[in-house]
C-alpha cells in the first residue's frame, strides 16, 4: 500500500470533480482548521479522488463505517500498486 505523499498523484489516477480541485491537506488553511472545507465536502461532494493524495477520499462517519466494515469490496489487499 502506497504512503500518503504529496508525489502520490503520479502513482494513480480518478476522476476530476469540483471537490477533488479544492481539496489539498498539506494546503496551510486547510492544516489550521480543516473543518470548514470537510464540512461543505460533506455536503456536496462526500466521496471524490483527491490526485494530491493519489486516492479517494471518504467525509461521512456512515459512509466510513460501511467501507471499514465491509472488506471485500473496499481492501488494501485488492489495491493496484505494485
């Protein structure tokens, strides 16, 4: 399984969506309070590609707790990186 790193979108590919252009986590506004930004992703968008982190990323706790739960469908063992 790949580290999170910010060379990461060179290793993997998704689709471009309003949420994935906004969303950086190494970003200092969004390091000082991430809150507002998670919130309104939440709300709009809860599930994009983030190509900064070269993955996908998940913003509801339900939505969470169903892929965690569920390790057939969503497992680091059927990951593609080599």
């Amino acid at each position: 399984m790949r580290l999170l790193s910010t060379d990461a979108s060179t290793q993997a590919h998704g689709p471009s969506t309003a949420a994935s252009a906004r969303f950086d986590p190494f970003a200092s506004d969004y390091l000082a309070d991430p809150y507002p930004l998670l919130g309104d992703l939440r709300g709009t968008e809860p599930v994009f590609f983030s190509p900064v982190v070269g993955s996908w990323v998940v913003t509801r706790f339900e939505t969470i707790k169903t892929i965690l739960r569920d390790n057939k469908r969503f497992s680091s063992s059927i990951t593609s990186d080599p």
